[in-house]
C-alpha cells in the first residue's frame, strides 16, 4: 500500500479541528472537508487549505484516507451513505466498532486519539495516545505509519480494547472533570476561590505516577470516619443530587478497601 499523503475530512468539531490541523502541520494534504454545516465546515477548510463539500455524491473519490470525524451517533448514518471505491475509510470514535465501516470501503479502520478536545484550546499530539486498528494487515501498517507522525504514544488496539479505553477515560477524565465543577459550584455558593483546591488537585494528579492508586487513597471514606461523612452529607442537604454522589462513593471506597483487606 502506498504511503497516505492526500485526506478527505468528514467533521468539523473539535477532533476534527485539532486532528487535522495536528495533520496539515505534519505535511499531509487535507484536500477536502466534508460537514452538513456550511459556515463551520468552510471555516475550518479555510484554516486547513481543503475545498468544502457539503454533499456526499461531491466527496473526491481518489484520496488516500477518509477519515469520520463524527460524534457516535453520526457515524452510522454516513456509513449507511458513503462509499469510497479506494483508499481508507477510519472513524476516531473510541466506542464504536470498526465493524460500522464495513460497507463503506473494503479498506477500513479506526484512528482514534485519546484526548478531550476543544476548538479553543490549544493540543498538542506528540505525546497523546493514538489508538490504531486495520482491517488488514497492509492498511495497520499504513495507519501506524501515518499515527507516528503525529505522536510517540502509537498502540494497536482492537475495537473490545478500545470501548474499554473509552470507559476508563470517561471514569478518569469525563467523571473526574465534573467532580471539579461540584467542587467549584459549593466554593462559589460560599464565596471560596477555587484556586485554593488546585495544589491539592495537582498533587491528586501526580499521584498517577505511582502503581497501585488506590494504596493512596485518603479521606474519610478510607478511614471510615462516620462522623466527617454524615457532617459532609448535612452540608449537602440542599444539593440532594451531590449528596447522591459522595454517599455511592464513599461507600465504594469503603468497600473497595474491604476487599482487598488493607490499603
């Protein structure tokens, strides 16, 4: 298989933006950009240097790799449409299989970068994980080669692997991210900055340097100390939602601890 040199894009949110941007700056040529919406897909193919599409019989057909950079719920609507006579067809979702683009192509895939991404922020994917799957050996390798490109962190990972990544980021990222804006909703309530938490949530961070996290574990819940968790749950009275939350996990925590019998 030659190497992938000419991309058409279908996206243009915030994977799309970073990942072709990531793609443009590394020398490969996004010729076209696919989006239902005009004034979003046109902006981003301004940026990136791609003519716009908003219609599918319009897509070029001679590309080497189209990827879908869709949410979940788009991708199988488009795999029910598209289909591409040569080149690679790879979608960048960590929770649907590659199974879905089975009909679109006979040369499939997956590229998935495991990252939050936000059009405003800006990323850089040297060091972000990208998760590889071919449906042949031959298109693996050219997606590898095409991964380690944009970044040192490249794994080859089958779509069972992947959902399970996606799962644990969600616990780790998603989950953790809003445990923070509760922190910081019950801080602005009381007229408390939340800069006062954030050497704690750096400290918490670093920790992930460490085997074995859950022996690091601190806080009442880990203690059992009754007392401190049911002043915590009176103080949330009013946020009954909240208090949902720190009583499931108290226990787990708790009960966590009993089954491994010690810290």
């Amino acid at each position: 298989m030659d190497q992938i040199k000419h991309i058409v894009l279908f996206g243009a949110g915030n994977v799309a933006t970073h990942l072709s941007k990531a793609l443009v700056g590394k020398g490969f040529s996004v010729v076209q950009l696919f989006n239902r919406t005009e004034d979003t897909g046109k902006r981003l193919a301004r940026l990136i240097g791609a003519s716009y599409t908003g219609s599918l019989q319009k897509v070029e057909q001679d590309a080497d790799l189209y990827i879908l950079a869709l949410s979940d719920t788009a991708i199988p609507e488009m795999t029910s449409r598209l289909r591409v006579r040569r080149g690679i067809v790879v979608h960048t979702s960590g929770s649907v299989g590659m199974e879905a683009l089975q009909h679109t192509a006979s040369q499939t895939g997956v590229l998935y970068p495991l990252q939050t991404f936000h059009k405003g922020k800006r990323i850089s994917f040297d060091r972000i994980p990208v998760c590889v799957e071919g449906n042949l050996p031959a298109v693996e390798k050219a997606l590898v080669g095409l991964a380690e490109q944009l970044s040192s962190n490249v794994h080859v990972i089958n779509s069972e692997q992947r959902q399970i990544l996606h799962l644990t980021a969600v616990f780790a990222g998603n989950f953790t991210n809003y445990l923070y804006a509760i922190a910081e909703d019950l801080l602005l309530q009381y007229n408390i900055p939340f800069e006062l938490l954030k050497p704690l949530i750096r400290q918490t961070a670093a920790n992930i340097r460490h085997a074995g996290l859950f022996s690091l574990q601190t806080g009442p819940a880990i203690r059992e100390d009754t007392a401190i968790m049911d002043k915590h749950l009176e103080l949330l009275e009013d946020h009954k939602a909240y208090q949902e939350i720190y009583d499931l996990i108290s226990n787990q925590i708790i009960q966590h601890k009993h089954r491994n019998g010690k810290l």
